[in-house]
C-alpha cells in the first residue's frame, strides 16, 4: 500500500503529508504556549497592528479559530503552512539536482533535522508567516534577477510587503538580499516592486503613526541597552547553533568552504544570504541580546545549499546519515516529551491550566483579575477560561499588548483581584489549594491610566543636589477623570524615576497642586522636587512615572548628569 502511494504521489510528498500529520497530531496534544495565547489575545481584535508585532500571526491564528475551538483554532494554519514551506523550499532546488539520486530523501533528511523548522511546524509565532513569506520572496526575487517585467515587481512588491507584516526582522531580509546581490541596484523592477510594497504596507505605518510608532521605539530603543556584554555575542552563537542543528552548521560550514568555487551562480544568492544574516545578527549582539528565533529563517538558504552539496559530492552522504538519524531521534524524544512530561510543558510552554485554575478559585464573582507584570498570565487565564484579565506593567517590566488596547473600557472603575509577585507588605497573602502562597490585594475601584503622557517642557543635561523646579505637561487621553488625591489604599502619585546603568532606580517625589487630571485634558504645572544625597553621582535615565501599587513609567527617557 505504501509503495503504491508513493509511485501515485511521489516518495517526498508522501514523507511530507506523514510529517504533516505527524505534526497536527502533535499541535493537538501539545499544551499551549504562553506567547500563542498572547497571539490568541490579539486575534481576538483583529488590527493592522499590535505593539510587539505586525498583524500576520493574529490574522492566521483568527483564520485557524474560524475552523476549529480546539487547540487547533490557533495552530491548524501554522501546520498547514509549515507543508507548504517544505514543498516550496524544494521547489528553490535546481532540477537538476532534484532529479539526483535520493535527492528527494535527503532534502526531507536534512529539513526534519532542523530543529526550527520542527518547532514552527506546530507552534504559531510570527516566525511562522515570517518563514512562509521568505520562501515566496526568494522566488519573487530569482524572478526579478531574470527578467524585469510589471508582473515580477507587483510578486516582489507583495512577497516584500509580507515579510513586514509577518515580523519586523523581515526588513532585515529584504536588505539583506539587495547587499548580496549589488547589481539589483540597477533593476527597476526592483524600485517598483519597492514602491508597491511600501504601498501594500500603508495601512500598518498608518496604523503606527496613530499609535506614536510604539513598535519601532521598543524593538529599536526600548528592548536593548546598547551597551556590550560578553555574554551576548557568547549567548547567540550557542543558540544559533541550537534553532539551526550544531552537526548540520557544521557541516554546512566545512562543505561550503571546501566547495566555494563550485556553488553554483543560482546557489550563490543563498549562499551569501546565509552567512549575510548569521554575520548581521552576530555585530547586532555587540548593542543587545538576540532571540535564539531571530534567525530561524536562516535554514531556508542553509538546507537548499546543504542538499545541492550532499547530492553532488556523494561521498560525504554516508557520513552525514548519522548526522541525521542522531538529529530526527533527538527532536523525536523532544517532541514526545512535550506531550507526555509536565516538567518539560512547565519549562517550555510555561504554566498549565491547573495553575490557571487554582487562581480563578479564588478570583471573587463580582471582580476581575490583573496580573502583575505579566502578558502571558494575563493571556492563558484569559484564553483558558474566556475571560477579560490585564496585564499592570511596571517600570520593573515592558509595555506590550496590554497597553495598548482599549481594556479601560471594561476594567477602568471595577472591581479587580491584582495578583503580585512579592512579599513587600504592600499585599495580602493566603495559601491556595497546591499549597502555593498567592499575593494579591482586592481593589474595589481599579484605576487605569496606562495611555496618560506626561514630558517635561525642557530637561536640564545636568543636576545638583538640592531643589529644583521643572516645567511637566500632562495629557489625559481617556474620556474620564483621573483622581490624583483619592484616600484609598492605593493613591495615584507623580514622582521621577532615575535608573543608572546597573539598572538600580531611584524614586523622587514631585511636589504640585495638581488634583486630578479630567477628561480629555492637558495640563503644564511648575513641579518641584529634591534631589537627596542618597543619590549618587553619576550619568541616569530619567522619567516620570506614576506610582500605583507600583510606578509605571508615563514619558520618554531624558539623559541627566547628577553632579
């Protein structure tokens, strides 16, 4: 029966459609992972975009949902798309060498063995559409650099336009492949393939200026510190090796050398790409530390270049079996353990729902929950028990998602359990059902003020100990009052907070006679405040924040010398 469905559909396609359902069997069982409910969250509003990411990984997990309330309403598309870019990569192999001897199984042999194709062929990510498109763009691209037509450029317009909104690192992509290959610079196919993707992309740059471009201000500035640490660089290497197979790098890399003159002008672009992006995020670790996930797309050029070398110089075939039999057991055993150990779930998935559960025992009937520096609680108690919870972030923390969205509609004057994290005195404390402590504190009148700007018309470069007045504009974009003298446990408070560069922060006290900020409202106050001999000397980031329950950061960063 195998055999005569091989001959019927070809031994590839036969290996991939076991692979896929291999994998939709492995999405249904798998738990869900903390960042797929957050991209749950956002498809539950469908947007041009959010504040981590661009729109495509809501849009596939809203189409998956359309389809299915399981598990599989987030991953069904995502395993459908990971067959698609396994036929697809194929496709990018020249034919001769298609028509090689085993070439067919070792393609799948060294494609399975990647450990990121493996994650992302059941675990949605905006990696996930990032891949699928890349695949498309290197088409549309080969199509550009052998004929310049109208129709090459609307491919290259729209394979491009995908790629930024599948992730901001698509942009690396589409540079990165202009770099390699200099002579597109002449094509003008290429500048109106630009055009129209820029045009295709209107709706998201739209959508970033309405929301201060919030997503370029955190992935350029907010989420690295520019400063070097060793461990950076160190920290990329390990997990470049760990997404992309260390046996299959390095045989890539001892073949690819050995055989330079023999690459073939086509192979040439996949080549230079590979290395192009590997060589590019290794400088970036230099500012800033990168996710092992950033250069998952890089086994695109790496398996093409890889196969076309094993299928020509034959005699490294036998070798590299091994290579692979070690690798599909190892990932194998990995994929296994994700369904069948609780240890293995915890420390990759993150919680389960038994964990979910033991806080909605105690969330009272009348309130809603808020958890405390954390989107992805806020997510899978939201995506477990299909109810509204947030995320309160403080400066200890990041922005995301929850910041931006509208929940002040719903939770702005409510009733909320806030669940914390410390045992600073500020909470209470009482011993769930697992035996767990669980820190929390019931607010009966909830205040949000994530959205409020607040700037300072001028900031001085440097500081002195002792008094100081500075000129603070204020701006409350919500259509309701925020009381900034209310009696309850928690009052809202404007201070300034200095973070030098280890990280430790320092809150000063802002005197004014500011009240409460009203409805749709600007404000300009003189503010004062003291700078104390408990703060050091030194170079600080500085911004104003408003302390509730714990401070959250309402300005931009002012750099100030304190002498």
């Amino acid at each position: 029966m195998q055999n005569l469905i091989e001959k019927r559909i070809g031994k590839l396609n036969f290996l991939l459609i076991v692979f896929m359902l291999v994998n939709l069997l492995q999405a249904i069982y798998t738990p869900i992972h903390e960042d797929e409910a957050y991209y749950w969250v956002y498809s539950q509003d469908l947007d041009w975009g959010y504040f981590d990411h661009p729109p495509a990984v809501a849009l596939i997990v809203k189409i998956s949902g359309l389809l299915f309330n399981s598990i599989l309403g987030i991953r069904f598309i995502t395993v459908l798309l990971s067959f698609f870019v396994a036929k697809l990569v194929w496709n990018l192999i020249p034919e001769s060498d298609r028509n090689l001897k085993n070439s067919a199984l070792i393609y799948f042999a060294i494609l399975i063995s990647v450990p990121g194709y493996n994650m992302y062929s059941f675990i949605t990510t905006p990696d996930v559409p990032l891949i699928f498109s890349f695949v498309l763009y290197l088409f549309a691209l080969k199509r550009v650099i052998a004929k310049e037509s109208i129709i090459n450029a609307v491919f290259l317009g729209l394979t491009a336009a995908m790629l930024i909104y599948s992730k901001y690192h698509g942009g690396i992509l589409i540079i990165l492949s202009v770099i390699v290959q200099p002579k597109l610079l002449k094509s003008r196919t290429l500048y109106l393939g630009g055009l129209l993707a820029l045009i295709f992309i209107t709706p998201h740059l739209y959508w970033q200026y309405k929301h201060d471009f919030i997503s370029f201000d955190y992935h350029l500035f907010q989420r690295t510190s520019g400063a070097f640490n060793i461990e950076n660089p160190l920290g990329y290497l390990g997990s470049t090796f760990g997404i992309l197979n260390p046996a299959l790098m390095v045989l890539m890399l001892l073949l690819s050398f050995k055989y330079r003159r023999f690459i073939s002008k086509d192979d040439n672009l996949y080549f230079r790409l590979f290395w192009g992006l590997l060589i590019f995020f290794f400088f970036y670790s230099f500012r800033g530390r990168i996710e092992a996930h950033w250069v998952v797309a890089a086994f695109v050029p790496m398996v093409v270049l890889l196969h076309g070398l094993l299928v020509k110089y034959n005699k490294y075939t036998k070798g590299s079996k091994y290579i692979f039999i070690i690798s599909i057991s190892l990932l194998l055993i990995v994929r296994v353990a994700l369904i069948l150990s609780p240890e293995i779930q915890k420390a990759t998935l993150g919680k389960g729902k038994d964990y979910y559960s033991e806080i909605e025992k105690v969330v009272p009937a009348d309130a809603k929950v808020v958890f405390f520096n954390s989107f992805q609680n806020a997510s899978k108690y939201q995506y477990f028990f299909n109810k509204e919870a947030f995320s309160y972030n403080t400066v200890y923390y990041r922005k995301n998602q929850y910041d931006v969205e509208n929940y002040e509609e719903s939770f702005n004057n409510s009733k909320v359990l806030f669940k914390g994290w410390w045992n600073d005195g500020k909470l209470d404390t009482m011993r769930l059902g697992n035996g767990k402590l669980f820190r929390y504190v019931i607010i009966d009148n909830y205040t949000i003020f994530t959205k409020v700007k607040g700037n300072f018309e001028a900031f001085p470069k440097k500081l002195q100990k002792g008094e100081h007045s500075l000129s603070v504009t204020l701006h409350n974009p919500y259509d309701y009052d925020i009381d900034l003298e209310n009696n309850d446990r928690f009052p809202l408070k404007l201070k300034l907070m200095l973070v030098n560069k280890e990280e430790k922060r320092y809150f000063v006290d802002l005197k004014y006679k500011l009240d409460k900020l009203s409805a749709k409202s600007d404000y300009e106050e003189i503010m004062s405040f003291t700078l104390g001999d408990n703060i050091p000397e030194g170079n600080y980031d500085c911004q104003i924040v408003i302390d509730y329950i714990y401070p959250q950061y309402i300005s931009r960063k002012y750099n100030v010398e304190v002498k």
